[in-house]
C-alpha cells in the first residue's frame, strides 16, 4: 500500500508552519508578558474556526511581529496575509465559477507560490529576530553567573 504523496506534501508544511507559528508566540512572552491578545492555544485552533481562520491568525502574527521587533514595519505580514487570502478564497471562487472542484488552476498555483515565498521570508526574518532578542536576553543571566574556580 503507497501513501499518495501530494497529501503528505501539503500537510507536512501545514504542521510544520503551525507548530513554528506556536512556538514564535510562546517565545514573545519572554520578550513582554501579557502583551498578547491571544493565548498561545489560538495559534493553533485558529486556524480552524470558521471565518476566524481569515483574520485571528493575521492578528496572532502582527501582535508576534511587534512584540519580536517592535521598530520594523509589519508589510511582510500583511503581504503574505494578502497572498494566503488570495490563493486560498480566490481559488474557492474560481472553482465555484469554473466547476473545477478540484480548484487548480493558474491563479490558484501564482498566488501559492507568492504566498509560499512570503511565509519564507516571514519564517526567516521573524525567527532570526527572535534568536537575536533571545540571545540578548539570555546574556546578562549568564555574565552574571561566577566563573568556576580551577
């Protein structure tokens, strides 16, 4: 029995996105507790409600952004926001029009593809941001500590 590779091939990333997106909002408590509007739990179950899933998470990675650099502007964000709500209503739509139920087609694939790419760059810059604050944070804690006698 083969296991058909095109689910595993999306849901793979889904997961690992996810799991990313959790761990960057538990990280921002350690830059400004209670600074969050939603608790780590909606960075996951968001996605997953209805109608939410086309705004909470957008407000998950804005308050993650400004609370990891608080002096960047957040156009990543909002563009890949943007790209994911294209390719992901655009393609309903179009697959509604079109009656391909599958919804492939070459708007769905250009606007994957820019959405894809954004959330690149998005991983990339937010999590270097957050390695850097991190390790910023844990410097003081361990000059202070004394150095061991010989």
């Amino acid at each position: 029995m083969s296991l058909p590779l095109v689910p595993v091939l999306f849901f793979a990333p889904v997961v690992l996105f996810i799991l990313w997106f959790r761990r960057c909002r538990i990280n921002v408590d350690r830059f400004g507790p209670g600074l969050q509007k939603y608790s780590a739990g909606w960075t996951i179950g968001a996605w997953f409600v209805p109608l939410a899933m086309w705004w909470i998470p957008r407000r998950i990675a804005l308050d993650i952004w400004r609370t990891t650099a608080p002096t960047a502007g957040a156009w990543l964000i909002n563009a890949w926001w943007a790209a994911w709500l294209a390719k992901t209503l655009g393609s309903l739509w179009i697959s509604r029009i079109s009656g391909n139920a599958t919804g492939y087609s070459l708007f769905d694939m250009a606007t994957g593809l820019a959405a894809g790419a954004l959330a690149i760059l998005m991983i990339q810059q937010v999590t270097s941001h957050q390695e850097a604050r991190l390790r910023a944070t844990a410097q003081p804690a361990q000059a202070a500590q004394p150095a061991p006698h010989a």
